[in-house]
C-alpha cells in the first residue's frame, strides 16, 4: 500500500526514530509527508543541576530532534510533556484524533504493549484507542507496532519492510545526531543491536536485504 501520510509516535526521544525510521525514510523517498512524533521529554537528574543547565539540556535535545528527523527526509512534532504533565489519557486520546484527522494520517507507528517503560505503555495504549475509534467513524489508518528493543514482551513480526543500503545508512547516520544514541548517556549498544535486527528480519522473510519488522495491530481487522 502507498501511504501519503505517516507517523511514527514515540513515548520520549529516540523511540519514534528507533522503531519508525527505515519505513519512513523509504516512504519519505516515494514522496509521502512523514513526521517524528515524541510524547516526552527527558530531562537532567542531577540535583544539584541549574535551572540554565535544565534549559541548555532541553536546547539542545530539541535541536537534536530536529535534526535527527530532517536527515531522515521527515519532520517533527515535539509534544513536550514531562512525565508530570502529560495529559489524562481520554484527553490524550482526542488529542491525538484531533492530530491525526487534521493531519490526513493514514499510517502509524508507535510502541507494542509488551514494554517495561510506563511512557512507553501510556503511548501504545493511547495511540491503538485513537486510531480504532477513528477508524470505526470511517477513517482509513493503517497501525503498526514497531520493534523497539524496549518493548519485545510478545513482539509478533507480521509485516516485513525490506529496505536498501542506503536507506540503512541514512536511519543510522540520522540517528547519530543524537547524544544518547552515542553512547555518552547510556551503555545501550543501538547501532549493533539494530543492525543485528535487519539482519535476523531479513533470514525470517527470506530477503537478501536488510528487512525492519512490525507488527499489525490484533484488535483491529487489517487490510
């Protein structure tokens, strides 16, 4: 299917590059509009932290969100909550339905509930309730789990998206402007764990390119 008008909505940064990346570069190629959604924000634990240390942290994270998403083809939309002042989820629900309609969404990906992160779990709960009722009043969108390293607690892949090189390096080389995907922030080995993933996709779907899975939504009866 050609989708015009994809999203890919993440519980704070870095989720909705990780999971929605190779499908909306290579979508973003074909001419579709394709956006970076990201729910939270994080922000600096330090205690002792200024509040201009607090600002320049935010700064900069922003500015990595959208850089990451312009070397992907896409743009983004920063939601900028914190974990305290994210909206109720029925509030959050026909927030993202007011989005979505306005927007002419007929694709998105977000997070599969099998998570061990609550931002993680609010974000897939929230998303699959707005597009199933949107869908039942008569809009045509398509929801996809994404594959998340975070949230593989009965991950099914059912759709297999076969990507190139140079799609490859595009995802990877975007993700690098982010600090966190460095490894300066955590220990999490990104680039090795996903390139592994392509690889082991693409013996599942018997490709001799690199493959990025995700998953169909269960509830929903999909084309």
């Amino acid at each position: 299917m050609k989708y015009k008008r994809i999203i890919s909505i993440g519980g704070h940064h870095l989720d909705a590059e990780l999971m929605g990346g190779p499908l909306l570069i290579k979508y973003a190629k074909m001419g579709a509009h394709c956006t970076m959604v990201n729910v939270t924000e994080g922000r600096l634990t330090n205690p002792t932290a200024t509040n201009e240390e607090k600002q320049a942290y935010l700064d900069n994270v922003r500015q990595e969100n959208d850089e990451v998403a312009k070397a992907m083809g896409c743009d983004a939309y920063n939601m900028r909550y914190t974990s305290k002042t994210v909206p109720s989820e029925q509030e959050f629900i026909k927030l993202l339905k007011d989005y979505m309609i306005k927007e002419g969404v007929d694709c998105v990906v977000t997070h599969w509930r099998g998570t061990m992160h609550e931002r993680h779990y609010f974000t897939y709960q929230t998303v699959t309730r707005a597009v199933l009722e949107l869908r039942k009043e008569g809009h045509k969108i398509q929801l996809l789990y994404g594959e998340n390293c975070e949230d593989l607690i009965g991950f099914t892949p059912t759709c297999y998206v076969t990507v190139n090189d140079e799609i490859v390096d595009t995802w990877f080389n975007a993700l690098k402007k982010y600090t966190i995907f460095n490894g300066t922030v955590n220990d999490v080995p990104y680039q090795a764990y996903y390139t592994a993933q392509l690889k082991v996709r693409a013996i599942e779907g018997g490709s001799a390119l690199p493959v990025k899975a995700y998953m169909h939504a269960p509830l929903f009866d999909n084309e």
